[in-house]
C-alpha cells in the first residue's frame, strides 16, 4: 500500500476543511435570510383552498398585501441567526367551518394560522399553526385550540378587559386581553376605524416564554390594518422577533 506524502495530506486536510468552511458560510447566509411569499404563491394557496362563504363579522375571502418590518432570531442553543422580515407579507382568508381561517405568511419561513368562529356575539380561535425555519430546521405546530380563546369579544369597546388560561397540544397559554381604544388608521387613502386590541400571553411547556400581539382590527373589514408583535419563546428551538405589518391593500383574484 502506497501512502501519500505528509505534505499533501496536509493539502487535502486543509482542502476538506475549507470546504466544509464555506459550506458553513452559504448555510448560514441562507439562514439569515427570509423569501418573501409573492402575489403569485398567496394567490395559489388562495385558489386551492375550498369555496365557501364566510359569516358576517368576518373578513371578506381573498388575499392582503401588508408592509412588514422587523427582526426574527431563531435557532438551537447557542447556534441562533438573526434576519429581517421581508418588506411585504401576504393574508390569505378563506372560509372554514363554521368561520374562516386567516394564514398570515411573513415569509416562506415563517407563517402563522388560526381560524375563527363567530359564537353569541364573539369571534373565537379554535385552531393556531405556526411553523418557523431557518435553513430548513424548525418546526410547524398545528394545534387545536381548547378551550377556544376569545379573540374579541361580544359587544367589544374600548375599556373591555377578559383573561382566559387555554391548551394548544402540550403548551399551556395564559393570556390577559384589553381593548385599549378607537383610532383612524389609513388603509389605500381611506380613514378605516379600528379598535386597538393588546394581548399579553405567557406559554408554559414544549415552549415556555412571552409574547405581545397589539392588533388594530377594523371591525368593518374583519381584518387586523395594524399588527404589532413581541415575542420571546424559548424551548429546544428558541424564537424571538419584533415585527410590524401594515394593511395596504388586498390583491385581485386571477
């Protein structure tokens, strides 16, 4: 058996180690950074979806275009990556059930779901989902919601306050809502009404930490015009992110 010399096995060590190298490099450049969800994609996950019609108080079926800004960190021990939301996010609504299902994508790594339901008066979560990856490692959680929380309640104004404890799967949410105010936001020109909605959650669990949501809904749209979010879960992959979306208009259906 021929052996190589000591001087190219060093050449061949080092070449392998500089590939690994850059390997590491492009992985993790591709981790810090999110795809937006064109117009195109959101209309076909829209098309998929069955028909149907939504109940009043609910939104009408489509698909919005919000500006988005803010930071998302995310990853496993002490490996984390941090990267900027994509400019624009994508509300797909489509009906479901009794109600419809709102699937809000960041980007194609991060998109969060639920479906709600008008019950005497109030507009309930039955269902959440959200899935968050960064290089292809994540996770995608898709949980009943038990027993449903109240997303609003009947007769909601300015004032009203309600806290609620809930299941999703193996985490335990303890949530403490009030409705601050009535504010005019601009959507497209337009002056629309909103009620400034705050919700503070804690999780306990698979993923224990915090999270804010301050959500101006328009109830004449049935649809956020304003989403503010802070978030801090940690668990075996941790997720922190401080984002805004901004309604700016819904997109023709083709």
């Amino acid at each position: 058996m021929r052996w190589l010399p000591r001087s190219r096995v060093i050449r061949v060590l080092f070449g392998l180690i500089g590939l690994i190298a850059v390997g590491f490099v492009v992985v993790w450049q591709i981790a810090g950074s999110s795809e937006p969800v064109t117009d195109k994609q959101a209309l076909a996950t829209f098309n998929a979806a069955p028909a149907g019609t939504i109940p009043a108080g609910g939104p009408a079926p489509g698909v919005y275009r919000y500006t988005a800004t803010g930071t998302e960190r995310g990853g496993a021990g002490p490996l984390a990556i941090t990267r900027d939301v994509p400019k624009a996010a994508r509300l797909v609504v489509t009906p479901q059930g009794r109600g419809w299902e709102a699937e809000l994508a960041y980007s194609r790594q991060h998109v969060e779901s639920a479906r709600y339901e008008p019950r005497d008066g109030a507009i309930v979560i039955t269902w959440r989902r959200t899935e968050v990856t960064f290089a292809g490692f994540g996770r995608d959680d898709r949980r009943l919601v038990d027993p449903p929380s109240v997303f609003l309640p009947a007769q909601a104004a300015p004032g009203a306050t309600w806290n609620e404890t809930y299941r999703t799967g193996d985490i335990t949410v303890h949530s403490r809502n009030r409705i601050e105010r009535s504010e005019s936001v601009i959507v497209d020109g337009a002056s629309v009404g909103a009620l400034v909605l705050v919700s503070d959650s804690t999780t306990t669990g698979a993923h224990p930490g915090r999270r804010t949501d301050t959500i101006w809904w328009a109830p004449a749209l049935g649809l956020p015009v304003r989403w503010d979010v802070d978030m801090d879960i940690g668990g075996v992959f941790a997720f922190r992110a401080r984002t805004r979306l901004a309604l700016v208009s819904a997109i023709a259906a083709t």
